[in-house]
C-alpha cells in the first residue's frame, strides 16, 4: 500500500485536505486499497486551519516514511513560514520519499527547505512574485496548474491541488481511473499540468445555463466552422437572442469569445504537442497558420512559433 501524509500545521487551508479525497477515490475506483491517506503535523494532536477549524493528525518522526508527501500551504506564507522542525524533516527524512509536492502554497516550504532549488516550479498566482524574489534561484512558471520537476511536484492556488493529485493517480494506476476519479468527483474537466491557472471559460464567466451550453458546445467543436446562427441552432434560441446573452454576459461578441477559446486552445497545443503549426490552427479552427498568427500577436502580442522555440 502507498501511504500518502499531508503534512499540515497552524493556519492551513482547509482545502488541502481535499487532496486525500483523490485518492480515496482512486482506491474506490480500482478496487483495491491501492493508497493509504493520512495526515501529519510536527507535534501531532489537532492542528487549527485558517477557518479555525482543528483537525486531528499524526506526529512526524524520523521513522515516518511514506511514499508520497504532500506539503499543505497557509494564507500568508511570508508572514507565517513553516517551523525549524518541519523544514529539517523535509530536509531528511522526507527526501526517502518517492515523490515530494506543495499544495498551493505548499511550494514556499519546499522553497525553505532548499527543495526548489534550479527546479521548475508553480504556485498559487498571486504569491507567484514573493516567491521568485525570495528563492531567485527557482524557475518559476506563474501560470501553470502543477509542475513535475523529478521527484518534486508542485500545484497552483487551490483547485489546482485537486488536478495535481490526479496527476499522481494517472502516473500510478492509469490514465482511465484517473478520468473515472475526476468524473466521480464531478470534475467538469481534467485538468493537465501544463494548462493555465486562468481559463478563457472562466474569464467568460457565463451565468446563464444556456450560455455555458453554448460555450462548451463551442470548446468541443473548435475545427469546425462555429457562426451565431450554428451556436443558436445547438442551443434552441434564436442567432439574435443568442448575441444579446453573449453581450450581456460576457461583454464580447459571439464571434470574439469563440476566437478566446480557439487561441486558448492553440496555445496549449502549442505547449504541449508535437503537432506542426499548419495542424495546430486547423484544429483549433483558425482558417491558416496565417490567420492564427495574427490572433496570436494580436491577444499575445507574441508570435506562436515564439512560445514553442522557448520550451
């Protein structure tokens, strides 16, 4: 059995916790009790979240060994770092681990440690600036959702731990349990490491049901050709009333938020395929590589070829 520890202490988010969740699941879904869950703090007995909230826990000791740690992060992690005890754990007996990962903003007690060192790492956005300046020595990617950099995973803000868990259970049990987990858990979509903390969906911010059918029904059929009058049909409204929804929930036009999502989804192609530039844009349903580029430099002001030369 992997045990898997959560190593928590004063003033954690509570949503760290829901990391474990992921591999309870996992369990459930292959049938076997493939991982252990449990939760570790420095001294053991009930640790008090940000929300004030106390969870029980186990005391770490040199005799601790797991196959994975997970390292919780607090609110404010400048103002509260982790403790001398917790820092020269994950600096010896936690390095026996086969895998090390900060949760949010787990990743600046890793950064403590001295586990990031010239090592790629992500953490929750709006910490991204005190971390680099901190640990100049990190590669931080500020955009990311998880990064796996050898035995050192590390997640953006919240959610985020969620997707780097399932990360782990792909790795480990496969990639259909991992899909089967996340549906379990009504993940409404599977995250990858490489994907961006922040969504053209979410930048959208759809209210009305019809208009995240209209979206999502959108984000599924990029190569296609997508007018008002084909998104509308799919939705059962009329062009006209479909125009004035994306105008006043979105603030954009039909056609501007469709070429969001395509750029979106040609970035990350870019990112994280081999597929030549002439594929990317029929896929992602620009009319040319020519075309694509222009949206490119226009919504990024940097050509895609740019983002695949600096991988």
């Amino acid at each position: 059995m992997h045990r898997i520890g959560l190593i928590i202490a004063d003033h954690f988010q509570m949503l760290a916790l829901s990391t474990l969740t992921v591999f309870e699941f996992a369990n459930l879904v292959a049938e076997h009790p493939f991982y252990q869950p449990v939760v570790y703090s420095e001294h053991g007995g009930t640790v008090r979240s940000s929300s004030g909230i106390g969870v029980d826990s186990t005391k770490l000791t040199e005799e601790t060994l797991v196959d994975t740690w997970l390292v919780a992060g607090v609110l404010s992690p400048v103002e509260d770092p982790a403790s001398p005890g917790v820092i020269h754990f994950l600096q010896t007996t936690a390095r026996q681990a086969r895998r090390i990962a900060g949760v949010c903003t787990g990743a600046f007690v890793l950064a403590q440690a001295g586990l990031l060192e010239q090592k790629r790492a992500t953490t929750h956005w709006a910490h991204s600036h005190s971390l680099a300046s901190r640990h100049p020595t990190i590669q931080l990617e500020d955009d990311r959702i998880f990064i796996i950099d050898d035995t050192i995973w590390t997640s953006a803000g919240m959610t985020a731990g969620l997707d780097m868990a399932l990360g782990m259970v792909e790795k480990d049990l496969g990639a259909d349990i991992a899909r089967t987990v996340a549906h379990r858990l009504v993940m409404n979509q599977r995250r990858s490491g490489g994907q961006t903390q922040h969504s053209e969906m979410l930048a959208l911010a759809p209210r009305s049901d019809r208009l995240q059918t209209a979206l999502e029904y959108a984000r599924h059929n990029l190569h296609k050709t997508l007018t008002v009058e084909i998104l509308a049909d799919a939705v059962h409204v009329s062009a006209r009333q479909l125009s004035r929804l994306f105008r006043q929930e979105t603030g954009k036009s039909p056609a501007k938020a469709i070429e969001g999502l395509r750029l979106e989804a040609a970035r990350l192609m870019i990112e994280q395929s081999r597929l030549s530039l002439d594929a990317i844009a029929r896929e992602s349903g620009f009319r040319d590589r020519r075309h694509m580029r222009e949206v490119f430099i226009r919504g990024y002001g940097i050509p895609p070829q740019s983002l695949r030369a600096g991988r």
